[in-house]
C-alpha cells in the first residue's frame, strides 16, 4: 500500500511545473554532444520552416513588383491622356 502511494507521488510531482522543468532543463543539447546527429524534430521542422518564408517572401516580391508596375502604367496613360488634352485645346 505504501509502494503505491509513494509511486504516485513521485508520477504527481514530475507532472508539477518543478517536475517539468527539472525533466527538460537537465537534458543538454545533442547537437553539441555529437553534430553529427540531429534531432528529428529539427529535421522535420527546420525544411518546412525554411520553405514557408520562401513562399512568403517570394509572393511579397512579386506582389510588390506587380503593384509597381500598375502604376507606373497608371501613371504613362494619365501623362498620355493630359497631354492629349493640352494638344486639342491649343
């Protein structure tokens, strides 16, 4: 009986935010233990991650240098139009 109760006291108090932090602040980095094994979750994550800002950034330059040329084309038909009309009225 006294096993069980000290079993779960000790499942009780890892799950603490002592607990918690105790778990996964003693773990040390294996990228500086031996480089040349990653981890898996920055392997999967770090692609997609790079991808994403890819996408983002390539989207961002080709809106911005759509929106660019709109209006410099606005902007040759609105000369175009004026001076049309500065011609007609001489």
């Amino acid at each position: 009986m006294s096993d069980s109760r000290q079993y779960f006291r000790q499942l009780s108090g890892n799950y603490t935010k002592e607990g918690i932090y105790r778990r996964y602040s003693s773990k040390k980095c294996c990228l500086f233990k031996n480089p040349k094994k990653l981890p898996l979750c920055l392997i999967l994550v770090v692609p997609f991650v790079l991808q994403i800002f890819v996408a983002v950034g390539l989207v961002g330059y080709l809106s911005f240098k759509n929106g660019q040329k709109a209006v410099n084309d606005l902007t040759d038909q609105l000369i175009d139009k004026a001076s049309q009309q500065v011609s007609r009225t001489r």
